[in-house]
C-alpha cells in the first residue's frame, strides 16, 4: 500500500490539518493507521500551499499527497 498524506478538517471545519495513513504490520495481522501530522490553516488556499510544502521533506518512492477538492 501507498503510504498517503492527505488534507482533513478538524472539529466543525474550522482547521485543515494534514494526516498521514498508511500500513502497520505486526504478528498478529496488519492494519491501517492514521496520524495527525500538522495544522495547517482556516483558509483551504494556503492549508494546500503549506501541505504540498510540508509533503517535499516527506517524499519518497512510496507516498503520496491527495488533495481533495474543499
């Protein structure tokens, strides 16, 4: 699986933060997870401009940034 880096508004769309899901494996099965990475902004312009920023030092092989329309 794609690890994905995705844009979310938190409680009653007021913040957009940025949450980091992926998969973790462990010995008894796997399962997805999902973090919370960063706040972002109240305004969905810049709350895109400053994931897609903070996404560069993430980037790798297997990520990806989903950005969905607000």
């Amino acid at each position: 699986m794609t690890n994905i880096y995705s844009i979310g508004s938190g409680r009653q769309n007021k913040m957009f933060c940025l949450y980091y899901t992926f998969m973790e494996y462990r010995s008894y099965g796997s399962f997805e997870r999902t973090h919370h990475v960063a706040n972002l902004s109240t305004n969905y312009e810049k709350a895109v401009a400053k994931a897609k920023s903070i996404f560069k030092g993430y980037r790798d092989n297997n990520s990806k940034l989903v950005i969905e329309k607000e």
